[in-house]
C-alpha cells in the first residue's frame, strides 16, 4: 500500500474495522436510506457499473475546501475519525453510491482496505500522487494501487493541470503507465485545457475526472479556495464533443452551491457521473434528490457516454 500507517492510525482503523465486522449491530447496520422507489441509477465505464453519484474523498482525507475558515480543517478530523469513515461507506453503500474516489493518503486507504475485508463492496477509483515524472517511482506507486484492488487509477488533476502544454508527454506516459498495470485509465483536470490535450494528442485514456460548477453563488469571484471551474459554459461545449466518460467534480463548490442545483446543472451539462463530497448525514438525503433530478432529466445535447 503506498505510503506508511503510524500505529495510532493502524489501531483506529483495527477498531473501525472490527465495528463493521460487527454483525447486525455494526456501524451502516441501520444506516439511514434515502426514500423508497427506484434505485439510484448507474452507468458502466468499461467494465466497471458506477452509481451516477459517487462519494467524494476529500472529506475523507480531511481537506476541506472551507475558504479563510481554516478551523474547518481540524472540525472535519475531530469528526470523521476511522470509524466514522467506515460509517459513512457503509451508509453510501445503503443508498446505492457504489464508488468513491480519493487520492492516496495512507491512512484513508487503511481504512478502504479494512472496510472491503469485512464485506464492503465499495469500488475505488484513486490516484497516485507520487512524483508523476518520476517513472519508476509513478509506476511503483500504480502498481501498488493495483496490487491492493483498486477498480480505477486517474492521474491526478493537480498534477494534469500543468501537463497540458510542452510537458504534454509526461502526462501521456503517466496514462501509458496506468493502462499497462491492466487498471482503467483516467484523467483528472481543473483545466479544460488538459482534456483538450489528450483528446488532441489522442492520449487513451478511459475517461475523465473534470471540474464543473457554475457560477451563482456568493463567493465564486473572491479566488481564495472558492472557485474550481473557471469556464463551466466552454467545459460544457467541449465536454459535447468527447465520447470518452465523464465525471463532474466539486460540483457543489464545496458547499457554496445546493445539491439539487448542482446536480441537475452538471447532469443537464453532459456529465454522465457526479462526485459528491458527504458526510454521513448528508448522503440519504444526497441520494434522493440526485435520483430525482436524474429522473427529470428527458433531453440533453451530450449522450450518456458512460
């Protein structure tokens, strides 16, 4: 596994683990669900079947996007500690979210590892953050991922975000990498540049991880860790024109944009799945209005491409 537990997280994550093994009284046992009806909907890349709404990692990790209010960092920590974050996964599971997506902070894929050996089926879609022109250790850090089960390996957005110019071809041998270890291949980006270059270089990646969120919302122009998507109608406009899957995120600003609005722009914008940074409480509640935009949603300029 990339990266080094200290003991003290090594334990937490035993006990939280040992908290899902639990039985009918573990942790997600009587986790609260979104009302009944249809299922959440799901769409495939490759042979992978994604939920359309897939928990984001960042409140996982504790990086929480919270503008000058850095108090909000250590809020996050105190509160999802190991065991809440086996609870939350368990809770998405229970609501039909299927897939998380999160970069490789050591003790979060811990946790990850711990919750599938006592039966969780979520599947993870991650991305490395060694040294991406480092090849030997990129490629290490790949093949670990492999070797620990992860479904899906993106090349992380920070790192495509300055690849999309003449260091193009470190990005495409970071997608060589990733689709030689037989892994699905995805690209992240905050830049509507970076998906421009691969699909110009013809980089084959299997899809993309890509910002979208509009911008009505207070804090969108402040530039202080408050906006993600510089140009969410061009994204939209070259986003009609890719066939390659397509996963929005930080669809809601973190935080600054409600649930409803942000999903029914970004799925009436062409993307065919939605990160969601949740906690626990929020995610039945999450699900049910994304299962009901998504059925309100008959036309679209982009197909579903995934």
């Amino acid at each position: 596994m990339p990266g080094e537990l200290s003991r003290r997280d090594f334990v937490k994550g035993s006990v939280a683990g040992a908290a899902l093994a639990a039985g009918a009284g573990a942790l997600g046992a009587a986790a609260p669900t979104a009302p009944a009806g249809d299922a959440l909907p799901k769409g495939k890349i490759g042979k992978m079947e994604i939920s359309r709404i897939l928990l984001g990692g960042n409140l996982l990790t504790h990086y929480t996007h919270s503008r000058d209010l850095r108090y909000v960092y250590a809020l996050a920590a105190r509160y999802n500690t190991p065991e809440k974050i086996i609870e939350t996964m368990a809770v998405a599971e229970a609501n039909g979210v299927n897939t998380l997506v999160i970069h490789t902070v050591p003790a979060a894929l811990k946790l990850l590892e711990q919750h599938r050996k006592n039966g969780g089926k979520m599947q993870w879609i991650i991305c490395s953050t060694a040294p991406i022109e480092d090849v030997n250790k990129y490629s290490q850090s790949v093949q670990q991922l492999v070797d620990m089960g992860t479904d899906a390996i993106y090349v992380w957005g920070v790192h495509a975000d300055g690849l999309a110019g003449a260091k193009v071809g470190v990005l495409a041998k970071a997608v060589e990498i990733i689709k030689a270890s037989g892994a699905l291949c995805g690209v992240g980006a905050h830049q509507l540049a970076v998906v421009q270059a691969c699909e110009r270089e013809k980089i084959p990646n299997d899809f993309y991880i890509k910002t979208l969120h509009h911008h009505n919302y207070p804090s969108a122009k402040l530039n202080h860790d408050s906006s993600w998507c510089s140009n969410p109608e061009e994204t939209i406009e070259v986003m009609e024109t890719v066939e390659k899957p397509w996963i929005s995120f930080k669809v809601m600003a973190a935080g600054a944009i409600p649930p409803e609005n942000a999903f029914r722009y970004v799925f009436e914008g062409g993307a065919d799945f939605s990160l969601a940074g949740m906690f626990d409480f929020e995610i039945a509640e999450d699900v049910a209005i994304a299962k009901r935009v998504l059925a309100g949603i008959k036309d679209r300029k982009r197909p579903w491409r995934g």
